[in-house]
C-alpha cells in the first residue's frame, strides 16, 4: 500500500517508516499537517498514519481538512494519539477516521491495524470494479430495453393510428404542422373542429405524443356517450359516500387517470352547461373537487376538446358556455373534409388497402384505374373513417391483388354486406334486414371481430353499453375479447 506517515518527531517517524517499509509497503513521510495536506493532493494513498499532537495543526483538524476540503472518502485514517486523551480519539473516529492508535505505539497493534486496512482497501477495489461492471451491465441492459421499448412504441403507436399518418394534401399537412407546434406548448388547451370521421382522434393523440417520446397518459373520454347524471363523477370522481351505490372508499376520475399527460374530450359540445363551468376552472385554475369532496384537488392535465357541430352556433344558442368556448378556442385546429381535399382519397385509400391487407394476411397491393374513378367521385360523407371502413371490409370480403369496381359494391349502390351510408357525416352501415353474402367465402370469425370492435368504438370503450347493444352478456363480450389478446 502507499502510506503517508506524519508525525513532527524525526525519530519516531523513522522508525515506524522503516518498519512499515519492511512489510513491503511503500511510505512517504511529513513532518506536519500542513506538508502532508501538500502530498495528498499532489499523490494518490491508501492510508494516513498521523500523530494527534503536532506543531501548527492537530492530526484531528488535518483529518478534517482531508475529508472536507480534498474529498478522498476512500482514504483510510489512523490517528495516533496519547493514552489520556480518549476524547479526541472518539471524535477522529466520529470525523471518519478508520481507527487509532495509543502512544506509545505497540508493533503488534500496529501490524494488525495495517492488515484490517489492507484488508478494506482491497475490498473497496473489488466493489469498485464490481461496480463498474454492474454498471455497464445495467447500462448495456437499459439501452437494450430502450430499443425494446422503443420498438414496443412504434408498435403501440401503429395499432393508434400514429405509426403512419397519411398527410398527402397542403391541408392536412398544416394540420399536422398545428399539431406539431401545439404538442411543445402543453399549457395551451385545444379543440379539435371537424365532422365525424376526419380523424380528430388521431390529431389529438398527435399533440400529445409528438414524435413518440411521450410516455404521459392519454386518456379519452366520449362525452356524447355519457349520461348527464354519471358525466361528474366520471370525470372528476367522487368520495366515499357521495350518493347511494358508489363504492365505499370513492373513485377516482379521467382526471386523475391523465394526470401529467392529456385529457381528450370527444364531443365535448355534449357536456352539461353546469359542469362546463367546472371545467373552465380545471383549465384556468388546474384544480377540482371531487364529487361530495371538500379537499381542493390539483391537476395538471391538458385538455384537448373535440366537436363536430358548429361550436359557434352552440355558444350562440346557449348551450356552450362562451368563456369555455373562448378558453379553447386558443389553441383551434379545424380538419376539412375529405371532400375538400379529393387530392387525399386515392393516397389514404392504397395506405389503407396495404397496412389492412398486410395485418390479415392479404395479396392486396393496387387500385385500378376505374376502382380509383370510383372512389374520387363518391363525396365521403363519413370521411376518412368511411373510406377505412370500406376498405377494410373489402380486404375482409374478397382475397385480390388489385382493388376494382366489382369490389366496391356500396359505392354503386348495391345492397351488401355493408350498405352505403346516406346522412351526412355517417359512415357505411351494416344492414341486417337486406344482405347479400359474397361469392367464394365468408369469413365469420374475421366478421365477428370487426362488428365487436366496431360497435366498442361506437361506445367510447364502455364495454356495458357495447355489451347491450349487441345482445351479448358482459360475460360473454370479456371472454371474447380477452380469447384475442
């Protein structure tokens, strides 16, 4: 080990330092507190012999120096020091010393102090590289769940809708631009104008996300699907005890859910007039109560509001309170049909023909000339929802390479599987009453799965009301989804 003995007496000092050398250590000698401050910083020891009692610094104040002002914690300490003066012993120890010594200095306690130290320096090399190798284990296990994680994402965000984007017209480019500027500003609320299908959803979660390194939650919200008298307890919670048949200890709210991330309000033109005063304050005050509470809550959350009604005329006609009109309407971004925007059809329709065609393991790959003539001139009233819809039940339907007019029965007005839509702003409906089946095959279970994830969208995800509209128990709607995780 490299020693440094300090000791102001010459011939003390010597002789301990030929003795120490003898063990095969090596010994650099200083006759006060002051020299031996001046080695340390300019060389690396392992341990510090030092006499208590010394000209112009104590071995104590020298200790303390040492770990205070040069920082060398994996330096070890021994302070020798009288029989009579205890005191000052129990204080080097308090100030980190490893151990002490009496005078006069016994060579048997002298050689075992050396030891235990050698002993506990050679520890602290071990941990030190066994924890460099930890380290760069768990660095090299972190970014390797990074990359995971980063894959399990761009996964995720495919399954959203936000793997890819189709933005193929000047229009829906300065959307995603809005969406872009607004997503590194979360102080700002926002709502989202457009009729049912352009996509709101998708540009909300857009704000929210990114470029995919946000982690926050998002948690959305069907106002249109909530009935007035659950709508507050919904969204703020409730207390325990708050009205008959809620739960004992209370529940939280979507408030809570998003806390940190965003709250996506869809339709939120269909919130009661007496909560959207509530709301005004969660936006202005970042605070709430919950339903039968007292204690005032704090979020931070953002709110990003959806409508595909003429919010203006609501406002105008009472049932949209103007300040939270106003308080949103900071940070607008207004979709425009598909119809407005014919240059976007043919692109979203072979984006879509390609991903839904690759997922259910098609030969999909090309629209024809004519198949194209067709979908340019339908006015897509259900937007881009009904063009994907209609898409996906072709892809469902028929096993092709390349998407015609035969395909597109709904289109032609032909009574299908899937019917055209008539009411603006709807997107193709099933109708039960008058159906043909496709030549070839029918695939029932793909079918199956397509009515069930249709009608749990058609619910916001309330899986009860789902559940009620398609004729099924709850039981049975949990046990078919659950057998497609």
């Amino acid at each position: 080990m490299n020693i440094l003995l300090v000791e102001d007496e010459v011939r003390s000092r010597q002789y301990v330092a030929r003795f120490l050398t003898q063990l095969g250590h090596h010994v650099v000698e200083a006759g006060d507190g002051e020299e031996a401050l001046r080695l340390v910083a300019e060389q690396e020891f392992h341990l510090v012999f030092t006499d208590n009692r010394m000209p112009r610094m104590s071995g104590l104040e020298f200790l303390r120096r040492l770990r205070q002002d040069l920082e060398r914690p994996d330096m070890d300490v021994i302070l020798v020091t009288a029989f009579g003066d205890m005191e000052t012993a129990v204080e080097a120890l308090r100030a980190g010393a490893y151990d002490y010594l009496l005078k006069p200095v016994n060579i048997e306690e002298l050689v075992a102090v050396t030891e235990r130290v050698a002993e506990h320096q050679a520890l602290r090399r071990e941990h030190r590289v066994l924890s460099r190798r930890f380290e760069d284990a768990v660095r090299a296990a972190t970014e390797e769940t990074v990359q995971e994680l980063s894959r399990l994402k761009q996964a995720y965000y495919q399954v959203l809708g936000l793997g890819r984007i189709g933005v193929f017209s000047p229009a829906m480019a300065q959307v995603m631009e809005q969406a872009r500027r607004l997503h590194a500003d979360r102080s700002v609320p926002v709502l989202i104008c457009g009729e049912t299908g352009t996509g709101k959803e998708v540009v909300a979660r857009s704000i929210h996300y990114g470029d995919g390194s946000v982690t926050a939650p998002f948690v959305a919200v069907n106002c249109a699907a909530l009935a007035p008298t659950v709508f507050e307890s919904e969204l703020f919670g409730y207390e325990g005890g708050a009205f008959t048949g809620g739960l004992p200890k209370g529940q939280k709210g979507k408030l809570d859910l998003a806390q940190g991330g965003t709250l996506f309000l869809d339709e939120i033109s269909e919130i009661p007039v007496d909560l959207q005063a509530k709301l005004l304050r969660v936006i202005q005050e970042r605070e709430f109560y919950r339903v039968g509470g007292l204690k005032k809550l704090s979020t931070d959350v953002r709110i990003i509001g959806a409508t595909n009604t003429n919010i203006e005329a609501e406002v105008e006609q009472g049932r949209f309170r103007r300040d939270l009109f106003y308080r949103l309407n900071v940070g607008r971004i207004t979709i425009p049909p598909l119809r407005e925007r014919p240059e976007d059809i043919l692109p979203l329709a072979q984006m879509f023909l390609v991903e839904i065609a690759r997922d259910k393991g098609r030969r999909w790959s090309s629209i024809s000339p004519e198949a194209a003539a067709l979908l340019q001139r339908h006015d897509w009233p259900g937007n881009v929802r009904e063009l994907k819809n209609l898409v996906e039940w072709v892809v469902l339907m028929y096993d092709d390479v390349e998407l015609r007019p035969e395909h597109l029965g709904p289109l032609q007005g032909q009574r299908g599987v899937v019917a055209a839509g008539t009411a603006a702003g709807h997107p193709p409906v099933l109708d039960p009453a008058d159906f043909v089946l496709p030549p070839g095959r029918f695939p029932l279970e793909e079918f199956t799965d397509l009515v069930v994830k249709r009608a749990l969208e058609m619910h916001g995800g309330n899986k009860t009301e789902t559940a009620r509209y398609l004729g099924i128990s709850r039981s049975s709607l949990y046990c078919r989804l659950k057998e497609k995780r």
